[in-house]
C-alpha cells in the first residue's frame, strides 16, 4: 500500500482541547506563552503552564525532601510563576500553573499523559549552535518523544502581541515519509480553520554525477542530458505525489500550491518560506524512543529551521 494512503482517511478536522506551555521564565518562554494563550483562545482550549523545577544536586548520603519553607528552588519557582500570571491576561481561559520538581522531560511527558494535551508550545533562544544540540538538546529531546504536536517559537520570530494569531499562508514540508504523514492532517485542518493558503512542498535531495551509473563516466554531454532527465522525471513525480496529498472535499480557501525543488536541506525550506511569506511552517520529525538518544543524535535539519525560520513551527514526531 502506498505510503499516502492513510491520509485519505484523515479528513477530519483536528482540534486542540489542551495547551501546553513549557516555560522556564525567560524571554524566549515568554514569547512562546503569547502564542499559547492565542491558541487556546482560538480553539477554546484548556491551557496548562508548566515548569520544572530542578532537581537537588546529588549528595553521598541521600536526603529526605526539603521542607517547602527551605525549599529555595521552589520558592523562586512559584515566585517566578506569580509574576508570569501578573503579566499576562487568561482570566478568560481554563488555565492552570503547574510547578513539578524533576528534569524536564520526565515533567513535560508526564503532564502530557496525565492531562491529555494535544498540542505542546515552547520558546527557544537558539544560542549554542549545533555543536550545543549534538551534545545534548532539552528542546531537541522533547520534539522527539512528545506524543503531540510541538509549537516552536524560534528567536527571529515576531512577538504575537495581545491580539489573535493568524496563519494566512502555512508550509507544508514533507519528504514523504510516516512523520510527515501524521503531521499533513495538522497541516491542512489548520488551512481549513484559518482559511489559509497551503503550500505543499518537498524538497528533492541533490544527486552526485556519480550515482547517475555508466553516463556519469562518459562524456560530459551525456552525463548532462541524462542529470537533466532525472531531475525532470523526479520533480514530476514529487508534484504527482504533492497532488494527491490534498483529499476530496478539503474545504480550503485557496487553491493549493504545489512545488518540488531541488536545493540543500534546510535551505530550501527556508527559503521557500521566505519567498511565500509563510506565517507557519508544518513538518514531521523522526521519533526516538529513547531520551538518551533523544538528546544526543544530531539533528541538524531540523533544528536550522527552528533556529532560522521567521515563524512558528509545528512539528509531528513518528
């Protein structure tokens, strides 16, 4: 069965009854809570604000718990966490504060299971480059196992402002594969809801001369003409594939945009982005099951576009 198949079956709309914000009280938390409140806003949805809190410093000879009043961690905490609810405005809303003491991840997963969230916001700074992420990434880790969609609102993206939120151009970015898969019905739910024009793109991976087979080895025209006709034969079938994604019946308010380039990863998303002034780019990411995993592989891509990009970005882990 073709990989697109189970697509087909998603025509439902896909809502957000839970919000999650993973904050740790710095700007880039902050403007990521901006986000959060419109979403909820939008989509009626309940909204959790949630920190963890480190844990203690391993000691030779364990220690019982620290009484809340001695607890000064915690008492930052919950003072930070004061001053978060003062500056912002969610009387409106079914909200709660959560401050749970554990690593990060181990909070994030865990609340997520216990209050059913559907879809996670967080902030990132991008400081540390690639190196930083290679050797260890809480965001990297969270956007791998978090059963949801994950939000993130990267360090060039512009504040949300106090008003609502509005995708009027969103990416789709997709290599075809089962993570890009889960991720499309998102993308298109959410074209449909904000009545936004959805672009669809896939990025065709460059080929070395080498791999064309025997015409790379013979004359220069020959290995020319023939790298010519498989980018044309790979480009019409990336924009076959596009095609189909979009189901009978979608309710858009634009006719959809299809485009197979040929240009390096992450480049071209971004660009493309750019070139489409996109309000929200879609993507899937590979899934790990192991945090330690999680943490530790490389991943480059992915997080050169959430660096970079100039608007939030919805990533489904598979």
């Amino acid at each position: 069965m073709s990989v697109l198949a189970p697509i087909h079956h998603q025509q439902q709309r896909v809502g957000f009854k839970h919000v999650l914000i993973a904050t740790d009280f710095s700007d880039a938390s902050l403007r990521a809570l901006a986000y959060a409140i419109a979403m909820a806003r939008r989509h009626s949805s309940a909204l959790s604000i949630v920190h963890a809190i480190p844990p203690e410093p391993r000691e030779p000879i364990p220690l019982e718990p620290l009484p809340r009043e001695l607890n000064r961690r915690r008492l930052d905490a919950e003072q930070e966490m004061k001053n978060l609810g003062e500056e912002v405005e969610i009387e409106d809303l079914n909200h709660q504060a959560l401050l749970e003491p554990g690593r990060v991840w181990d909070v994030i997963g865990s609340v997520i299971q216990r209050e059913s969230v559907d879809l996670l916001v967080m902030g990132t700074h991008g400081r540390g480059g690639l190196k930083k992420l290679a050797l260890g990434s809480v965001a990297e880790q969270i956007l791998r196992l978090a059963p949801c969609p994950v939000l993130t609102i990267g360090p060039r993206v512009a504040p949300a402002g106090s008003g609502p939120i509005d995708f009027r151009r969103i990416l789709f970015a997709t290599d075809f594969g089962s993570a890009a898969n889960k991720a499309f019905p998102y993308a298109l739910s959410l074209a449909e809801d904000y009545q936004a024009k959805l672009v669809l793109l896939h990025m065709v991976p460059l080929m070395a001369f080498a791999d064309l087979g025997p015409a790379a080895y013979g004359p220069s025209c020959y290995a020319a003409v023939e790298y010519t006709n498989w980018q044309r034969a790979t480009r019409d079938e990336s924009m076959s594939k596009l095609k189909k994604l979009i189901p009978p019946g979608a309710d858009l308010a634009a006719e959809p945009e299809y485009i197979a380039a040929m240009d390096f990863l992450p480049e071209g998303i971004l660009q493309t982005a750019t070139a489409h002034q996109i309000d929200l780019i879609v993507m899937g990411a590979n899934r790990t099951s192991s945090p330690r995993i999680a943490a530790h592989t490389p991943w480059a891509l992915t997080h050169e576009i959430l660096c970079q990009a100039k608007c939030p970005v919805l990533t489904c882990a598979a």
